[in-house]
C-alpha cells in the first residue's frame, strides 16, 4: 500500500496520534506525515504511507493557509489557550482598523521565534521539555514568509483571521507577536489548516471514516496513489530497458523512453523550476522513479527509485 492520505485532524490529538491509528487501521507500519499540527489545532494532515514518506522533501515545504480565532486581553505561556496567562487582562481592546493596520505589518517576509512549548530541537531536545521546567530557551530568529493575513470578523475580544504563509510559520507566534504589537496582549484560541498546496481540507475524511472504508475493502476512495501524485513534474514512459537501467540506479537516455520525439517537454523543461525534475513511469503504467536532466548529452538520472 502506497499513497497519501488526507486527513481531517480532530483537535485534542497530536499528529503522532493520527499516524499511530493509521498504521493500526492499515496494518501499516510505514506511515508518516508532511506537517505537523498541535493538539489544539484542527484540519488537513497529510499521511504518507509505504514508498510515499520518500516524497517527504516535496510535499513538506509547500504553502498553507489557516483560518482562526485570536483572544485578545492577555498572552500565555504556549501562545495559545492551553497556557497559563502571563499578564493580568486588558481591557483596552484596538479599534477593528488599528487591528487591520496591524495584520498587514505582519505580511511578507518576517521573523519568528518558536513558541517555547514546541517540538522546536534545542541541544537535541524538544523546547516544551524545557519550558515544562521553567527553563524557557530563546532560539536565534528565523524567517518566514506571510502572503496574507487579514480581518475575517471582529468582536472583541476575538478576531477572526485567515492567513496564507511558508512552511514553517507558527500561527502561535503570530498571535503573540500580533497582541505585543498592539500592546494588549493575545493567544491563539482556535485553529483550522485548510489548505497545503493544492490539497485542501474539504477534501479530507476523519479517522473514522478512513478506518470504515478500510474495513470494507474500499482502500482506493481515501488513498492517492503514487502515480497521480507531483503532477507538476513531466512525464516519462520507460521501455523495459529503460525501467531495468532506473532499477540499477544508471541515466536512461531518449532511446529508453516510449515515443521520446513526442515528448517536447524533455528538451523544455516548465519554467519557474530551479531545476527539471521527471517523474519515471514504467511500461505497465507504475511511479519507478524520480529524475534529473543533464543536458551533455541528453539523459535522466535517477535520484530517487521506488523499484
């Protein structure tokens, strides 16, 4: 079993939670996920199983887009409402544009700090493990990329938000950055990822759904085969001779691919890639591989092989 699963996180569990029940409703131990989400939060996880983890640097880094809820009044420890307050409340709520005014500083590139419970490595530990005895660790900054973060409603002391960003961002932190910005505090009271890419939330079925439609044999309605997945890669149909080179690892050339003068793509890479990158398929229609161009002379070699 080879694929990708869309998974509609419930809240109170850890993404470590939904892939444990994964692989005892598969009977799959090869089982992980592209993006972690906390407990609090809710929404789309992705679950890779079987060769599918190997896609892991593909699908981790791609865009996401929230939607929440911020309380305003006072921060909290885990910038969010699991955390113990860490100032008396205000009552001194923002005007709803100073509030827009606000938001849009957040936009574009910025820098973040992780939130001190977080999975975050410090000296090889998670910081949670630190902030859990008291000892709050500071990492150095990082930057992210916000693309969008606005107003969805407002009644104080809540907003309502969505928010487009890079992988890597901490809503958390956002939110606490955002009530220090404004001076009256805030934490993350709600969450929701809708959307990873091109893979969205609506599209996604709950762990109870997964486990019926596994138990009734119906594995093709929530898995995403190998062969429908990275579209945005070029297609190349291998001869045998070429499915055996990619099975050892060797470049196959033009004349181990079926009907290579119709294929304009191989000597036109898409634009907007730093590099070509194909997807291998064998004869029979089978995912094989992934592979790079080198121009003198034309080849493809495999840097990744599923066979």
């Amino acid at each position: 079993m080879d694929g990708l699963i869309l998974v509609d996180k419930p809240q109170d569990i850890t993404s470590h939670d939904v892939v444990a029940r994964l692989r005892k409703i598969l009977s799959q131990p090869k089982i992980g996920h592209f993006g972690t989400l906390d407990p609090l939060a809710t929404g789309l996880l992705i679950a890779a199983v079987g060769k599918a983890t190997k896609f892991f640097r593909f699908f981790s880094k791609l865009d996401k887009v929230y939607q929440g809820r911020i309380r305003l009044g006072f921060s909290t420890d885990s910038y969010d409402r699991s955390g113990v307050p860490l100032t008396e409340e205000s009552l001194a709520y923002p005007h709803d544009e100073d509030v827009r005014r606000a938001m849009r500083t957040f936009e574009g590139e910025i820098d973040q700090t992780a939130p001190p419970f977080s999975a975050k490595k410090y000296r090889g530990k998670p910081l949670y493990t630190f902030a859990r005895r008291k000892n709050i660790v500071k990492l150095p900054a990082f930057r992210v990329q916000v693309h969008s973060f606005f107003l969805q409603d407002y009644l104080p002391p809540y907003l309502d938000f969505e928010v487009k960003c890079s992988s890597g961002t901490y809503i958390r932190t956002l939110a606490h950055d955002l009530g220090r910005h404004l001076g009256c505090g805030a934490h993350l009271a709600e969450l929701v990822r809708t959307e990873i890419g091109e893979f969205q939330v609506k599209d996604s079925l709950a762990l109870e759904e997964i486990k019926d439609l596994a138990e009734r044999g119906r594995v093709r309605e929530f898995l995403r085969p190998l062969e429908t997945l990275l579209p945005a890669f070029p297609k190349i149909e291998l001869t045998q001779d070429g499915l055996m080179l990619v099975q050892n690892g060797r470049p196959v050339f033009p004349e181990h691919m079926v009907q290579p003068d119709s294929q304009d793509v191989l000597f036109s890479p898409p634009s907007g890639q730093k590099e070509a990158v194909f997807r291998l398929f064998s004869p029979e229609g089978q995912l094989v591989g992934l592979a790079k161009r080198r121009d003198t002379p034309l080849s493809f070699s495999p840097f990744l092989v599923l066979v």
